[in-house]
C-alpha cells in the first residue's frame, strides 16, 4: 500500500493521508499538486509534503483523483519554511499553503469561472471538452467547477480549464475588470528627407506663406537644440510642442499631413519593459560608499545587517549595487516593499538598470500575471532575477535565493492582521534567507525599535548614513501651534495662515506641496447639535465616516453604508454638523482657498483597482498636480524632486492612539513625511499643525533625534513589559452573543494565568468592541525574553485545546496574534 501525505488550502491543523498506486508512488515528488475529495462532495487542489507506506490508523484513507502537475511547483525549501511560519505565528498549515499560492494554482469545486469578453476564439482550435465548455459559457454568464464536471460527465476537468485558462479565454472570476489602459504618449519628429541642409532650406521655401505652421517647425528646431546641450536627445511630445510654440493641435495636424513632421507613439509601460538596461555604472558618493563597505564587511560576520540612512540619503542607489554583485553570482535577489504604491515607482529605477531581469509580485496583479511570476522564479527564468514586490512575494519558489532587502523595515504593513497566517515579513524573510544561507539587508531612516535594539545589541551589522545625498540640507521643520492660532482667529478652515503662506510661495515658484492628513474621508463624525445623536454602524461598534464625494456615511470596518441623512434619526432636527476632518475635507478647502491650483488626493478611496497608484503618482511626477493630498500612503519612501512644501495637518490624532508604539509610530510617520521635502538643490521646509508643540516626540522629530526617541521609548517598554524585552500574543475572542463571550474569556484568561509564570492581561475590551455584528474580547501574554518560546506556545495551543472542548465554548472563534504589532 502506498500513500501520500498532503496539505489542503483549508484552515486545518493537520496534514492528511490518501491512497495512491505503486506507479503514481514512484512518479510522485514533494511539491506536486494533486486533486483530491475531501468531505462528502468537494474537491480540492492539496499539495503533496510527503510519500510513505504507513497507514492512517484514525480514517480510511481514499484514493487522489488525479496529479495536477508534471514537476513540483513548490520547493522543499518552501515546504519547510511554511511549517515554521505555520509553528511560530501558531496558525494551520492549510491557512499558510492557501495565503502563499496564488489562487489561480487553487481551483476549487466553489471557484467561479467566466468568459473573457472581446476575444477572438478559433472554435477549429479547441478539443471536444474544451468547447463543450466554451459553448456553455456563450449561454450563461458564468459556471461553478461542479457545473462543469456535469457538463463534461468526468470528473477530471481541472487540464481542461487549464488549457483554456492559458488559451485565455477562461477567466477566474476573482479578477476586477480594468478600465485603466497603458498609456499612449504621442511624439513628433521631422522627416527624414528634411535633415540635410539642403533639405532644411527646402523645407523653409514651402513654409514661407505659413506663419503658424512656421513657428512650430521653428519651436521644434529650439526644443531639439536645448535637449541637445544637456546630452542627450529626447523625443518630443505634442503637448510639449503646443505648449512651447503657443499654437493648436491643428497646426500639428497639418504639418503631419503634409509629411513635414512624422508622429510616432510611446506606450509608457507599466508591466513590460522593453528597452536596455543603462550601459552607464553607478557612481556612489563618498558616503554611499562608505556604506556599501561597511554592508559587506558586516555580511562577513553576520547574516543581517541594518542601514539607518536619513531621508533621501540614497539607499537605493546603495541596494542596486549590492543587487549588481548578486546577480554576478548567479543568484536570486528579493526586495520587499511595505506598499503597493512603492513598487510602481522603484521598478521604473530598477529597470532602468536591469533591464527586463526585474519580476514585480503583489495583490492588484490578476491571476494570470501572478501565475506567471510564480513559474519565471520556480524556473529560475532570467526574466525574474529581482522579484520586487509587497509581502506577498516572500512565498515565492525561490530557486536560489542570495540576497533579501526589505526596505522601509519599520512600516507596520509588514505585518499581516488579517486573515491568518499572521505573520510578520521581515522577520519570515529573515528565516528564509537563513534556509538559503542569503543576507538580509533592512533598510530605513527610521528603524523599529526592536531592529535598532538587535543591531545596538550586535546580533545584527549596523551601517549608518546622516547625511543626504548631493549634501542635499535636511528639511527645515517649523511647528505651529494650532492652540494660538484658533485663539487669534488666523485659521481658514483647517489651515493656519503660515501654511497658507507658504503653500501661496511655493505655488508662485512652480514646486509642489504635499499634504498629510491620516484620515479619508470627509469627516469621522456627523452630530446632531440638538441632541448630540451620533449615527452609528449598524454592525460595529464605532460612528460612520462622511464621505462627502459619494455623499453617503460609511463604516471603515465592514464597509456598511448609508446616504447622508438630511435630518437627525433620534430627534429629527435638521441642525447636523460634522467633526473631525479627513483628506476629503482638506481637498475641499484647498481648491477653495487656491482655485487656481491643481489638487489631488491619495487614500484608500482613490487608490481602487490595478493602477489606482500608478495614475495618482505620475501625475504628479509629471506636475499635472500642484497640491496632493494623502493619508500614510504618501509617508513611504516616494521620490519626487520637485517638492519643497510638506504640511502635516494635524500631528497629534496619531500621538494620542491607545498603542505602546504610538509615539514611535508618529515620530517614524513625521520623519518619513517630511522627507519627501527637498530631494534636490534647494531645502525644502515642512510645517508641523499641533496643539502640542513642546510633546517630546514632535520636538524629537524638529530635531531629527531618533536616538534621542529610541532611548526615551526602551526606557518605557523596559517598565511596562513590552518589546524588545517582551513578546506579545495577542488572543482575540469573537462571539454574537455577548454574555457567552464574556464568560469564555473568562474562562480562558483565568486558566491561561494560572498555568503560565508570565503576565496575562484581560479580558479586555477593545476601543471597537464590536464588528460585524460580533463583540470582540482581547487577552495579551507578554513573554519575557529569556523564557523559552516554544515551550510557552504549546501551553497556550493545550490550553486553547481545551478551551475548545468545552461544548458552551466552541462557537467563540478564537485568533492568535503572535508578535502582535
């Protein structure tokens, strides 16, 4: 008898065992899907962990329906990193395989499949099967994988969809439509029977009765010169064109007509890159390169190494060197980003010097795409040589991984909430790179505490850099005290008359402003002045955000909705006011208060779909925009040279959060805001709104003291028993009924602290105690860092054991939260 030992992309603990024959047996290997019924009636797509010959004792084993692949698509390497993830973070090992696979590699008997629109189809191309399936699709809409087993009267259909998956005509429906289109970028140029001299003196006869069309020949002339002084020739749009001469798109037409100019069109692409890598080396200036020596003598020792450069200090040029001597090895490389938004602009830096060695791997990919990189990195393709992407891209099959950067270490979107497997990026990528014996490099201006105590602790390298590059000045940070402001009546709206000031200057001169304000929406709270009636979520426990655009309320935990209610629901007064204010509200004002400047918005609303950041950010790198407003999108590490102006609207909702990292979170939000100021020649200056000018973080951010906030928090963290001298779990209990869940965290709180020598805290309720119609309960275990963890967990995975064994408390669904952030 021989049997196979799997893993299903369900939330389940355990592996399980199915029957297979002896030639199956040989031709299986570890990291190959294989169908296989689980339940009464489903199918699932399980990967293979192991072959053996022991029987299961507890079950009858059934047979696998079918092997999915010809080689493993999964590596060893990988199988054993998901079981630790799966230990340390204590979630199944099903929750891990299902996050890391990309779900077009997951077909389910529940998945919905439907038929791509505006496709040609060769009917004469397709197999039987193949457009037995079709045919169906022209009928209805879309069809569940057990309506297409009926169809077909097999129960092997998974090749068939397959094969029409890669014809593309088949599409998974978790894809969202995209109305976003590449974009085309028209160019002119001068005939080429016009570049001689006797041509240009030809071309000047015909054109003597045109003036208009003259002068634009004669702009074009200019514009092709001055792009020559500085080196090099670039193409040169219409619109620069008009622009330049003063004229209309008319004029153009008419000189294309007349096979004077040539148009020519430019996709500015976003996934594809054709084109050379730069033939030009990388000069690293004196402190890069300091640095660049200091990562590698540090990698002679150790296998992480932290680089705490300023803002704009030009770590990246760094990393692309460290990424050159990699690549000479044959090596994969990994550059981790903490947000989608990061991605779209690195790539662009990154494929100017690497060509099309560069792979990109994050969420708003659609399936197909994602499915592709998996196979480039898995085939060790040259097309995927650097993965770039967010935290996601960590469960790629890597075939020989050198190097891991993870930029911007210290953003909490590293950190996965929800749903399970909770894991944290920076620190699975650090395990991952020590099974593939790589380095690992982080990099920021404002590291995380825990990171800066490893590296001050020497368990990591430091390398640092305090000043930016080009001796480019740090930004100079002014505050002002909205406290005064509002007494002496100098606020228009939420803007103080010194921002006000300074947005009108840096206006006039043509830069850039950015403002941040950590709320969307356009106010958190809409108030009844009569009877002061909060319109509350319906299934939370929290008010409704305005958001004035759609002119609905909206819950920002479940989505719930509703429109703006024209009187109050408690008393019916008309008399409604809103408080608070979020990036919507500041978009408001601003075209109020600067009518003639363009304003932009970049928050969760703004940023939907596949392109939602790419549309945002270039149009403001190419000065479309002259004032973007945003939430923490924009605190991460963009690069744009043209802003001297960054407003923070409000520094202290983000110091009062009920967080031990509140006051490193702002100091780390500020710094990262105000170094988008000043990325070229001139200073750049950043103004701070708060009612606290003298909070020791604010003044620790003016100063742009890290070390000075590191050692005031690892004073307070030591004191309350947090990290880095504690870890956290974080238990969270959810229940409909209220009284059940109170009394079963109860229950578990008080056999948790008797069984574990550590701190336990709780039953606490949350600040939102209830979403989605569930109350929620927390309990924190601090462990201290001297006790063995592992240990500790199994006590806490037999207590939860038994927690579940009581019939009263089953229904309360429980999560873990280990290293809670």
């Amino acid at each position: 008898m021989y049997f196979v030992e799997v893993i299903l992309p369900l939330s389940l603990a355990k592996t399980f065992t199915y029957r297979i024959s002896e030639t199956e047996f040989h031709y299986i290997k570890k990291g190959m899907r294989v169908a296989v019924p689980f339940g009464k009636s489903k199918m699932y797509t399980a990967l293979v962990i192991a072959t053996h010959q022991n029987q299961p004792t507890l079950y009858e084993a059934k047979e696998i329906h079918q092997i999915l692949d010809e080689k493993p698509i999964v590596t060893e390497i990988q199988i054993a990193h998901w079981q630790w993830i799966s230990t340390y973070y204590m979630c199944a090992i099903g929750d891990v395989y299902r996050g890391a696979m990309p779900s077009a590699l997951l077909l389910e008997s529940e998945t919905v499949i439907t038929h791509k629109q505006d496709v040609f189809v060769d009917e004469s191309q397709l197999s039987d099967d193949e457009f037995l399936v079709y045919q169906a699709l022209q009928q209805q809409s879309s069809l569940k994988v057990h309506d297409i087993i009926s169809i077909l009267n097999k129960k092997n259909i998974v090749p068939v969809l397959q094969k029409l998956i890669d014809k593309n005509i088949l599409v998974l429906e978790e894809e969202i439509q995209e109305s976003y289109k590449p974009k085309l970028v028209r160019y002119v140029r001068l005939h080429s029977k016009y570049e001689s001299n006797t041509g240009l003196s030809e071309l000047i006869e015909t054109l003597k009765n045109a003036n208009k069309q003259r002068e634009i020949v004669m702009s074009y002339f200019q514009l092709s010169a001055s792009e020559k002084t500085r080196g090099e020739a670039k193409p040169i749009t219409v619109k620069k064109l008009i622009e330049v001469a003063n004229s209309s798109s008319a004029v153009v037409k008419a000189l294309i007509e007349k096979e004077i100019f040539e148009e020519y069109f430019i996709q500015e692409d976003r996934v594809n890159f054709a084109g050379k890598a730069q033939e030009k080396a990388l000069l690293l200036s004196q402190a890069q390169q300091t640095a660049f020596n200091g990562i590698k003598d540090s990698f002679t020792q150790k296998e992480v190494c932290l680089l705490h450069g300023v803002t704009s200090s030009g770590k990246t040029e760094i990393y692309i060197k460290l990424i050159e001597e990699y690549l000479v090895t044959g090596k994969q490389v990994l550059y981790l980003l903490p947000e989608i938004a990061l991605t779209t602009q690195l790539v662009g830096r990154l494929r100017a010097y690497f060509g099309d060695k560069v792979a990109v791997f994050h969420s708003k990919y659609n399936n197909n795409e994602r499915v592709e990189v998996w196979k480039q990195v898995l085939e060790n393709s040259p097309k995927a040589q650097i993965v770039i992407g967010a935290r996601s891209a960590l469960f790629l099959p890597f075939y020989q991984l050198g190097f891991i950067i993870v930029d911007e270490e210290h953003e909490q979107t590293f950190k996965q909430v929800d749903p399970a497997p909770r894991y944290h990026a920076r620190d699975a990528a650090i395990v991952l790179a020590h099974s593939h014996q790589a380095k690992v490099l982080l990099g920021s201006a404002t590291p995380s505490l825990e990171t800066y105590f490893n590296a001050q602790s020497e368990k990591y390298g430091l390398v640092e850099i305090s000043e930016r590059f080009g001796n480019v000045q740090m930004p100079l940070i002014e505050l002002v005290d909205l406290k005064d402001k509002y007494f002496r009546k100098r606020m228009t709206g939420h803007f103080s008359d010194t921002l006000i000031d300074d947005i009108t200057l840096a206006l006039s001169l043509g830069e850039q402003v950015i403002l941040f304000q950590n709320r969307r929406g356009y106010s958190p709270i809409i108030e009844c002045m009569t009877c002061g009636h909060v319109p509350q979520c319906q299934q939370c426990d929290v008010s409704l955000t305005y958001h004035k655009h759609k002119n609905q309320l909206r819950c920002h935990y479940c989505g719930y909705s509703m429109a703006k209610p024209t009187n109050c629901h408690s008393c019916s007064s008309i008399d409604l006011t809103t408080k608070g204010f979020g990036t919507e509200q500041i978009e408001q004002e601003l075209i109020s208060i600067f009518p003639l400047a363009k304003t932009g918005r970049m928050d969760q609303d703004t940023t939907r779909g596949k392109f939602g950041f790419e549309k945002i950010i270039d149009s403001f790198k190419n000065r479309e925009v002259d004032i973007l407003v945003g939430t923490q999108m924009l605190a991460k590490g963009l690069d744009f040279d043209n802003v001297s102006l960054v407003g923070i609207m409000n520094a202290d909702t983000m110091l009062y959060h009920p967080d031990f990292r509140a006051f490193e979170r702002s100091f780390q939000m500020m710094t990262q805001v105000a170094g988008r100021a000043g990325r070229s020649e001139k200073q750049g200056k950043v103004i701070i709104q708060t009612y606290n000018p003298n909070h020791n973080t604010i003044q620790q951010v003016t100063n742009n003291d890290y070390f000075g906030m590191y050692k005031e928090q690892l004073y307070d963290r030591q004191i309350y028993k947090y990290p880095p001298y504690f870890r956290i779990i974080k238990v969270t209990l959810k229940h409909r009924d209220f009284d059940k869940l109170k009394e079963g965290a109860m229950w578990l709180y008080q056999v948790m602290s008797q069984n574990l020598n550590m701190p336990v805290l709780g039953p606490e309720e949350p600040a939102i105690s209830r979403i989605r119609n569930e109350y929620i309960r927390t309990i924190l275990i601090k462990i201290p860092q001297n006790t063995p963890i592992g240990s500790t967990k199994k006590t806490i995975q037999k207590i939860l054991n038994s927690f579940e064994a009581v019939a009263l408390y089953r229904a309360i669904k429980v999560t873990l939260n280990v290293d809670f952030y």
